[in-house]
C-alpha cells in the first residue's frame, strides 16, 4: 500500500508542477508581442498532450 502512495504522491507533485508552467505560458503569451510567440508552440504542444496521444515530446 505504502508504494501506490509514494506514486500517488509524486503524480499529485507532476499535476501542480505541469499547471504552474501551463499558467506561466499562458502570461508570456498574453505579455509577449506575436513574432516571439512561435517560440512557446512547444511548450503549448507538452501541455495539450494526453497519456495516450501519439507523437508525445
């Protein structure tokens, strides 16, 4: 039992670390001017993916 809760644990700690870069991509995006935004497609790509998505980065 104590190992699914370690695991629980670390994917709870992976969600709120995925939505504080969601958030902060979500300024750069509303801060930055449109010729520097092609850089955060990438990151956009990583957030959008799901577990069984192909071509995952």
């Amino acid at each position: 039992m104590a190992r699914i809760q370690k695991r629980r644990k670390k994917a709870n700690a992976a969600k709120r670390k995925g939505k504080s870069i969601a958030y902060l991509i979500r300024e750069l995006e509303r801060k930055l001017p449109e010729g520097e935004l092609q850089e955060l497609e990438l990151y956009k790509k990583v957030l959008t993916q799901e577990q069984n998505s192909k071509n995952k980065i």
